[in-house]
C-alpha cells in the first residue's frame, strides 16, 4: 500500500506540475508577469527571486517577497503538483502591461489552453520513452518494425455473474496454463475451453507479479460454445527504433485524445438521459489504488497508465464547463463576439459554482471509491498503526 500512496503521488504531481508548466511559459511569452511559480502547494517552505536592484534573494514561508521583480520560484510543504500564480487571474486590473487582463483575447485563451497542451505534449513524450523500452499492447496486428517480447494471453474485460467473476479473475489478469497446458494464444485457451464444457478446469493465473491457481468451470453459451465469461487478447511489450517510437508516441497521444473524447461525450450523454454516473469512473481513490496496481505490475505499465492520466487530465480540463480551463475559454470567446468581457463578478459566481458543482461529483465519486477499495484501507491503516 506503501508503493500505492508513492506511486500517486509522483504521477499526480507529475500531470499538475507539467500542467501548470504551460501555463507559466505561455503567459511569459506573452509578457504576462507570473508572480509566483511553485512545487507543491502551498504553504511554501523556502522561495527564491530576483530583486528590483537585480539581486537574487530567498524568502521563507510566508515571508512576502515585495521587492521581487519577476516570478518568486519556490517549493511549498504539500507535495502534490505545483501552481502558477498570475498577475490579475483573480480579475483584478491595474492598467499595466504585464496584467493578463490586458492583453488580447487571442493571447488570454493560449494561455489558458496551455496546460491542456502540455499535458498532451506529456503523454505524447511518455508513450515515445514507452515504445523506446516497450510497452504493453494487442500483437495480432503489430507493425512488422516492432520487436515483440513477453507475449501472453491477457483479460481485457470480466463479465458479471460469469464463472470467472466468481473465481475471482480480473481485468489485466494473464493466464499461463489450463490444467498444466501451456496457454501460447487466444486460441490455444478457447480450444482448450469449447471442449471441457462443464468440467471444472484449474487456471494458472499471473496478477502483477504473483502466480495463483484458479478452478473455474467453462459453461455452454448460446451458440453451444464453452465460455468462462472474459474477453482476452494476446499481448506483449512491443517496442520499436527511437525515430519510430517518436512517432508511435505522437501517433498514439491523437489517437487517445479523440477516444477519451468520445468516451466523454458518450458519458456525459447517459448522464443527461438519466444513466447517471458508471461504476466503471474512478476518482481520487480510484486513481491511486491504481497507480499502485500498475506501479506493482512494472515501469512501463505505470507509464503507460500516466500517459492515459495525462490525456483524461487534458480533455476533462478542456471541457466547457465553469471553473476548468475549457470553461474560461468560452468566458473569453463570448467577450471576443460581444466586444466586451461578463461582469468579473457574474463570472466568479458561474465559476464558483461549476467548482462546487466538480467537487460534488468527485466527493460521490470517491465515496463509492472507499466502499469499492474498503479492504485495502484496511490494510493500509494496520501498516500505518
């Protein structure tokens, strides 16, 4: 549980520091003063500036910096991501250059979009080193480039009230063996399971690093065929020359964004038609319980899995909704086509109460995360006391 609460730590400050990133370099392109740029949030431990007179200087904690002429650069207590701080995003105009409200519509909205960006650029960079080293995936129809190593037979969905539900056989799972055969391929597990329909069968199963013998026994499906009630793929960790893996990279980060977003929209569709919300959504709780699992599983899976994090991060932010980065894009496209910006304080309403709104559904969300993960708090409370 230990390597659990390590692995989300590193990832999420990882996706946030990263995010924040795009948007301290873009409002610094634009002229923008960014009057703080931190890791970890706050309260801060130590800082450094440059002075007015031109001298570098530290501040500690809460100490204030009034002599600074550009970005305090420091580190805060909370070890989660980092945070940018910049001149006049709380809507307070000076009449000054560097205030962000008083640069062009076109500039305020790439400053906004830049965190997205970055965190696109991040998936893309970490699925790059990924094909570098060799990443996880299907191998039926792999580039004839790749190089191929550890295949095996994985789960890649567990159907409900099925036989293999019942004995306890989950997603990512790989089966090795059935009744001491050797399992090369797909097909070798299908064969094996059409022709020992109702005999109870003993599965060799790896989970992450552990071996464990499951007894499951195949039933008949519609069509007369012996099924355990999974979907299984061959895969392997398949990776490729550095100029190719660049380009798988990049290749595979476009690919995800457009499925993430139709994932979205398909979600945000059955809310509105009163599907509510999937079990299958994660939220904090969720998220760390599985960067623990993948961290266990290896490197590569546990880079594979922040590069997803990273994409879901960009398109969830970019959303039109109030309080995220989508949302006050749209704030700055009605301002473009009605020549002036919404009231400051109509606007922090809208966007106070999107936020309330976000931390409502994350507070559901992880609610049920506990009652799903209830048995490793457990274990991680005895570990702690």
């Amino acid at each position: 549980m230990f390597l659990t609460i390590i692995s989300f730590i590193i990832v999420l400050s990882l996706l946030v520091f990263v995010h924040e990133l795009g948007h301290f370099i873009s409002a610094r392109k634009f002229g923008v003063k960014t009057e703080e740029f931190g890791f970890g949030l706050p309260p801060r431990i130590w800082g450094f500036y440059k002075s007015k007179s031109g001298k570098w200087k530290h501040v500690k904690g809460g100490q204030e910096a009034d002599d600074a002429a550009d970005t305090v650069y420091s580190l805060n207590w909370l070890p989660i991501g980092g945070f940018v701080k910049i001149k006049g995003e709380d809507g307070f105009e000076d009449g000054e250059k560097d205030n962000v409200n008083n640069k062009p519509v076109w500039q305020r909205m790439i400053i906004m979009s830049a965190g997205v960006f970055m965190n696109i650029v991040l998936a893309a960079v970490l699925f790059s080193i990924g094909f570098m080293f060799g990443l996880p995936q299907g191998v039926d129809d792999i580039d004839e480039r790749a190089i191929v190593s550890e295949e095996k037979v994985q789960i890649v969905e567990v159907l409900p009230e099925s036989p293999a539900e019942e004995a306890g056989l989950k997603m990512a799972d790989a089966i090795l063996s059935v009744n001491g055969i050797k399992i090369d391929s797909d097909t070798d597990l299908q064969d094996i399971t059409h022709a020992n329909i109702d005999q109870e069968l003993s599965y060799e199963v790896m989970r992450g690093n552990e071996k464990m013998q499951l007894k499951i026994t195949p039933r008949a499906n519609e069509e007369g065929k012996g099924e355990i009630g999974i979907a299984i793929i061959n895969t392997g960790l398949v990776r490729y020359p550095w100029y190719l893996a660049v380009w798988k990279g990049l290749k595979t980060s476009i690919i995800m964004v457009w499925l993430i977003i139709v994932a979205f929209y398909e979600l945000i569709k059955g809310i509105f038609v009163g599907q509510g919300v999937p079990a299958s959504i994660s939220g904090p709780v969720g998220i760390a319980v599985l960067a623990g699992q993948f961290a266990e599983m290896g490197f590569v899976y546990l880079l594979q899995f922040t590069a997803l994090l990273s994409i879901n991060l960009a398109v969830i932010n970019f959303l039109p909704f109030p309080a995220l980065d989508g949302g006050r894009v749209i704030f700055l496209l009605i301002e473009k086509i009605k020549g002036s910006p919404i009231k400051r304080e109509v606007e922090a309403v809208i966007h106070n109460t999107g936020f309330l709104l976000l931390l409502l559904l994350i507070l559901v969300v992880t609610v049920r995360d506990v009652s799903k993960f209830t048995d490793k708090f457990i274990a991680l409370w005895q570990k702690i006391f």
